[in-house]
C-alpha cells in the first residue's frame, strides 16, 4: 500500500516548514520507503505499519500546533512491492516513446 499524505499545521502562520519537517523526520527515521515532493508525503509498507508513521506523523506536528489538517490517499494494491518507484518508471517508460499511443499499434 501507498499513502500519499500532507499534515498541516495551523494557527501558527504562513511559515511552516519546521513543522512539516516534524512529521517528514517521523517517516524517513520509520525505514519504511519514502519519498517526500512539495506537496505530500509518500510512504509504502503495510496498512498498519503505514497507518501508525502517519498518525505519529500527525502527532508530531500537533504537539507544536494547536491545530492540525491532514490530507490522505492510498493505494491499496495487495501483493504490490516498490510501487514508489515501479509506479514512476511505468509512467517515464510511456512518455519515452514520445508519440502517446500504446506499444504495438500504429493507431
């Protein structure tokens, strides 16, 4: 499973990096695979183990914050392993042929 996450805090101004940063460090130090943009936060593993690093996530944060928002989705694909990269490279795979259509047809 992926879930892709973003927790916010509020009620503590526009700058909110150090926050942010709080809940990234709970990920990257729980071993699970990750990947962190502008946006969200990626992490893969299983529904429990996944579901615990977001909610110690959450806790980080709003142990500075008096309020917290979170934004989830997940991709529950059972039997699914390195999805965070397979999932990218079946994408640059595509745009490398450069002309949008499927492999093998000339339609």
């Amino acid at each position: 499973m992926i879930v892709a996450f973003s927790v916010t805090p509020l009620g503590v101004g526009e700058d909110v990096g150090e926050y942010v940063a709080d809940a990234v460090r709970v990920v990257r130090e729980s071993g699970l695979p990750n990947r962190t943009d502008a946006m969200f936060t990626s992490v893969e593993g299983e529904w429990d183990e996944v579901m615990d690093v977001v909610k110690r996530a959450v806790a980080a944060v709003e142990a500075r914050a008096p309020r917290v928002s979170l934004v989830l989705k997940a991709d529950i694909r059972p039997g699914v392993e390195d999805g965070l990269t397979s999932k990218v490279e079946t994408v640059e795979r595509h745009l490398a042929r450069g002309d949008g259509r499927p492999a093998g047809t000339d339609a």
